[in-house]
C-alpha cells in the first residue's frame, strides 16, 4: 500500500482548474475529477476557474487547502503559487521556484546536466535568431531530433525532425508557442513515466503509441495507447528507472505529486526528459493508473496529496517563525 490512510476529517477543499493556458480544456477535465473524487471521499469541495476570477477575491480562511489543478501557464510556471503564498493558502504541488525550474525545459535540462541526472544531448533556439544559426548550432547533434517550445506542456509544439528541412519547420512550429526552445537528440527505445508523490516512487508505467512519440493526440484522444505495468522486465532495470526518475525530481527541488518522463534506450539506460510538476488527473491519465496500481483510488491519492499540502505548509510557517523569533533575539541582544 501507498500510504497509511489516516483518521477521516473533512476539508475544505478548493479546487484550481482551468485558467488562461493553452492546457485549458485539459486542466478543466482534470478539476472535474478531481473534484468529483473528493466530493465521493466525503470533503466540502469548491471549484474556482482563474481565467473568470481573481485569485486574490478568495478567503483563504474558508479553505483548509488549494489543489491545484491548472496545467500549462500560470499554473505549472510558480504564478499561481506565488498568488496562493501570498494569501496564505496551503497548495498541493511544488513551490514558486521549483515549479518555474520545471516548466522551462532549457533550465531544467541545464540542472539535470549539472546534477549528472542523465538527459538527452539538446541546444537551445530563440525567435531572435536567424533561422541557419539555430540549423548551424543543431549540427552537433545527430539526427533525428526532437524540437520543444521552452515553456510548454501536454507535448503541445513538440515535433520530430530528420533533416534540416524538417528542422526548420519544427523550429517555426515551437515558436508560434515561445519565444525559444530546445533541440534535443531523440531517444532510441521505450517510453516510460514515473509518478512520485514526494518520496515515494510509485509503480512505473511503460507506453506504447502508434505515434512517433507520446504527443497530445496520443496522451488524451487516442483509444489505442497502451499503457503497461509489465511483469516480463528486469527488476534491476525498474529499480534504475524508479531511481533516476527521484534523482530528476530531487535536482529540481520537486515536491508533492509530480510525474517523470522518460525514454529507456536498448541499452537500459533511461534519460530523463522532463519533470511535470501538476500531471494530468483525467481518466486518460498516467499517475491515477499508476495509484491505482497500487489499490488506492483517484479519491485516496488527492486526499494524501492534500494533507501533505496542510503539513508542509504548516511546516513552513513554523520555520518562518522560528527565524523571525530569532532574528528578534538577536535585535535586542545588540540594542
């Protein structure tokens, strides 16, 4: 079992879904589930679109937490968790600085690079530059490779590319949706993804698409995407991908319920290639099924979620003032 369930309270919960993003219809259906859960697991639970309404209008004190649910812009960048610090509402998922590290594919990849988390070889791109000095810098790598927009999710913008023709157009494609991007060597093998809920790495689930990859169509329209616990691999080889997978996590400071992509080469090497810090919660979604796996229900795994969002947040505060007390000592000392 995941978790050791605890004694049942009843919170109230705010739901966030929705917002101004490009994942905005992903994000709504995630709310919807996740608020449906928790309503079934007996909480009082209260939905809030932010593209309708201002965050700062909420009284926090009628909440006992946020979960979060926006994925995309403002949601995954540390915007909205700025705004909930700001009020002094608890919030499930990373906080302000790990959650912009996360979303910004070429940070990301640089913290990776520098904390020896293996990663595919990638130059990054921007909408300034000419066309043949982006082609020029991608020389180094080999083909094919794999073109992202910086600051995106849901695989939106994302493209392949064997030659320098189609390179050009997957740089135009990933800039009508950032002004820069990263290229990236493409991983020979199988796609893999891990969902973490701080440290404990849940089951690892291997997909199978059609698809060249695990694109937007793939992840939430296709009804032919497999998804695997497999039984028939290696016990080393999942250890690898479950350690690697924290290891990413850890170098960018992630936290609570978080999801990490993966390809496993023919050599069994996994190469991390990003970490989503507000992972889908809809029924096409990867860390529900991973849960799931495990016997807990959609409704089990946010209400965890939730109270390590109420602890952690508790947490802090205590830090907070433990230091304000201190720097206070430490003022009457000297006058």
């Amino acid at each position: 079992m995941l978790v050791d369930f605890r004694p049942f309270k009843p919170l109230r919960i705010l739901v966030l879904a929705g917002g101004p993003s490009a994942e905005r219809e992903i994000s709504l259906k995630s709310g919807r589930a996740v608020a449906q859960a928790l309503t079934d697991a007996g909480h009082c639970v209260s939905t809030f679109d932010p593209r309708h309404e201002q965050l700062t209008s909420i009284e926090s004190l009628r909440f006992d937490v946020a979960f979060v649910a926006l994925h995309g812009r403002y949601g995954e960048d540390g915007g909205v968790q700025k705004q909930l610090e700001a009020i002094g509402l608890p919030y499930t998922g990373s906080d302000p600085a790990a959650s912009a590290l996360a979303f910004s594919k070429t940070a990301a990849k640089a913290r990776f690079l520098e904390q020896r988390v293996p990663t595919p070889a990638a130059v990054t791109f921007q909408a300034d530059e000419s066309m043949a000095e982006c082609v020029r810098r991608a020389a180094s790598l080999s083909f094919p490779v794999v073109v992202k927009p910086d600051r995106q999710g849901s695989s939106l913008g994302i493209s392949f590319a064997s030659s320098p023709a189609e390179l050009e157009a997957s740089i135009e494609m990933a800039l009508e949706f950032d002004t820069r991007g990263l290229i990236e060597v493409a991983i020979p093998g199988e796609e893999w993804t891990v969902p973490l809920l701080d440290e404990m790495v849940m089951s690892p689930i291997r997909i199978g698409t059609p698809h060249s990859f695990f694109d937007y169509e793939a992840k939430y329209l296709r009804e032919d995407t497999a998804y695997e616990f497999p039984d028939d691999v290696p016990i080393d080889l999942l250890c690898t991908i479950q350690e690697t997978a924290q290891r990413a996590a850890d170098a960018l400071g992630v936290t609570s319920l978080s999801r990490v992509d993966l390809r496993v080469d023919p050599n069994g090497q996994p190469w991390v290639l990003e970490v989503n810090t507000i992972p889908g919660l809809t029924d096409h979604s990867l860390a529900p099924k991973s849960a799931a796996h495990r016997g807990l229900s959609l409704g089990q795994l946010c209400e965890e979620v939730c109270h390590r969002a109420i602890a952690a947040h508790r947490s802090r505060s205590s830090r907070h003032d433990q230091q304000g007390r201190r720097g206070r000592s430490v003022i009457r000392q000297a006058s």
